[in-house]
C-alpha cells in the first residue's frame, strides 16, 4: 500500500492543477477546429464532472522538477 502522506501528496497536486470548465471550454473552441462545435457545453460539462483533468504540460514540468531533484 502506499504511504498516506504520497496519497495526500497525489490528491493534492491533482485538485491544484485539473482545469475548470471554463478552461476547458476556452481550450475546446480555439484548438480544435473552426468548425461548428461537436461538443456542446452538456458534454464539456459531463466530461468535467466525470474526470479530473490536467494538462500534459503540467505533467512534464512536474515530472522535471521532481527528475531535478533526483540529481
């Protein structure tokens, strides 16, 4: 089992960084396409309730930061 504290550690830099809806929507009309939406704003809605998301590049820098510390 993993130690708590590493729990914690987890659940804390997830609810840091997962995005809001408005990010989602923001991200969702200016990178996807310029073409009607084929996501409404029910499903950006659903999928931010349903999932904590966190960019890749959040990520990666934490995934750096951490190999930083290692050397």
């Amino acid at each position: 089992m993993k130690d708590k504290n590493t729990i914690k550690a987890v659940m804390n830099f997830i609810e840091e960084n997962a995005v809001d809806k408005a990010y989602l929507y923001d991200w969702y009309r200016h990178s996807v396409t310029d073409a009607p939406p084929v996501w409404t704003d029910e499903h950006i809605a659903e999928l931010h309730g349903d999932f904590y998301l966190i960019p890749r590049e959040v990520v990666e820098r934490e995934r750096e930061s951490q190999n930083e510390k290692e050397l």
